[in-house]
C-alpha cells in the first residue's frame, strides 16, 4: 500500500499543493501537481517564467485566472492552457469558492524542491503578501534556481549583474536557504 499523499500549504498565495506524479516518478518527464485554492483572487500571483519547462494548467474545478505574456484568459473545467518556456504567467482563483487546477511541468528541472521551498518560506514568513521573497532571499533563490524560475522584473541583464552579490550577501543572513551553496 503506497503512503497517503503529502499536502503542502502556502498561507501567503492560499495554495494547497498535493504532488500526484513527481520527476522521479515520471523518469524526469514531468511533475504533475493539484492545487486547490480558496477565495477569489487567491493563487500564484507573482509574475514568473520557467526558462526551460513548459507548464500546462487543466481546471477541474472552479475558474482560473492567467495572466500569461499581459494577456488575461479564463478558464473553466475541462479547459486547459500551456504556457511556453520563457513566458511569464501568474495565476489566480477567478471567483469566491474553491479552485481545484492540476498542473503538469515538463521537464520538471528542480520545480519541486523549488515550490516546496517557497511554501515553507510562506510558512516561515519569509515572503510578503504578493509572495515576494525580497532582494536578497529572491538573490539567493535566483542563484539556485535559475534554471527553473525567472522574473522580468528587474531586467535581465540587471539581474545578472546584482544577482551573484547579493546572493552571497542572502546566504549569509540567511544560511539555512543556501539549499546547493
């Protein structure tokens, strides 16, 4: 008999994050998760990319919300969207209720050890209310992860800059988040 599944939580975004295939499972194809979300506006709302993964989201339940390249779509059960590699997104509960949205990455890279993280971090009070983690924990975690997430905000070519000292910088005050330093 296999262990009961493992729910992970995010106050901050609302998440209620349940791995249903995981990379190693799928032999590195992908990592596919459900994710239920309460109340309307509710979900990942920081604007992001996934550099080398496209990310499909199929709702089951409810309607979501993504905000993919400045473009808004809604989606309903049954509908699904694929965002490509590079593309930044956001999402969110597009109304009062329970979204229940699974979501596939493919490949997967490090996205679970990188959402487990940012959950305990909201669990820690660690990021802010727009689930942003700050300069130098958001240094740190770009240092570490940067094959898997992206942000537009600063500017690229701005970020490699800063990125590498202010990480140092991060790890310092915060040793316990140099998760490979």
């Amino acid at each position: 008999m296999s262990a009961p599944a493992r729910i992970i939580t995010n106050p901050v975004t609302g998440e209620a994050l349940t791995w249903l295939v995981t990379g190693e499972q799928s032999g590195g194809r992908l990592a596919k998760a459900e994710i239920r979300v309460h109340g309307a506006g509710r979900g990942n709302r920081l604007p992001h990319a996934h550099p080398c993964a496209h990310e499909r989201f199929t709702v089951v339940r409810g309607r979501m919300a993504i905000d993919c390249a400045g473009e808004v779509t809604v989606l309903h059960p049954g509908e699904s969207l694929t965002v490509a590699p590079g593309v930044e997104h956001a999402w969110w509960n597009a109304r009062a209720g329970e979204l229940c949205v699974h979501v596939e990455i493919s490949p997967p890279g490090r996205c679970e050890e990188l959402t487990e993280l940012g959950f305990r971090w909201a669990r820690e009070g660690r990021i802010d209310e727009c689930g942003d983690p700050g300069l130098m924990l958001g240094a740190a975690l770009l240092a570490e992860f940067g094959d898997d997430i992206a942000y537009e905000v600063p500017p690229r070519w701005l970020q490699r800059l800063l990125v590498p000292p202010l990480a140092r910088l991060g790890r310092r005050r915060h040793p316990d988040v140099a998760v490979a330093a």
